[in-house]
C-alpha cells in the first residue's frame, strides 16, 4: 500500500507530464516511485538530476546497481 499519493499521468500538471514522458522514454513506463516523487516537483527533478550525475560517474552501471541494492537491503526496502 502507498504511503504517499500517487500522481497518475492523467492527473499530473504540464510540467510533471513533461517530465514523465522523458521518464517512460527511457523505462517505458512510469514507475511507481516516481509518481509518488511528484506530490514534490522539486523533489522528483531533484532525484532524476541525481541520478543523471550518478550515471555520469566513474562507477559502472553493474556497480551503479550494486550500490542500489546495498543500499536498499540495509534500509529494508524492496528493490
């Protein structure tokens, strides 16, 4: 069960649509995760452009993922 709302492609404003286009380009669809980012604008382009600066990084995209998953065991999260 979600603790947030999430924001549905239907309901979202211009800008969110925008930003979820690009987002189901690149994952052809719009994750779950995402969709509870926007009830914050701010907070869902923050974490994309962070993302981004992660993927430009020296880490490979195997150790990128490894990464996500340490981090998400050690917070108790599904991943």
């Amino acid at each position: 069960m979600a603790r947030l709302p999430v924001i549905t492609e239907e309901k979202a404003d211009e800008h969110t649509g925008k930003t979820y286009a690009a987002i189901k380009s690149k994952f052809g669809m719009v994750p779950n995760i995402f969709k509870g980012m926007a009830n914050s604008s701010v907070t869902l382009d923050a974490y994309l452009k962070l993302d981004e600066m992660i993927s430009n990084g020296s880490f490979t995209p195997v150790e990128q993922d490894v990464v996500r998953i340490v981090v998400s065991q050690y917070n108790n999260c599904r991943y």
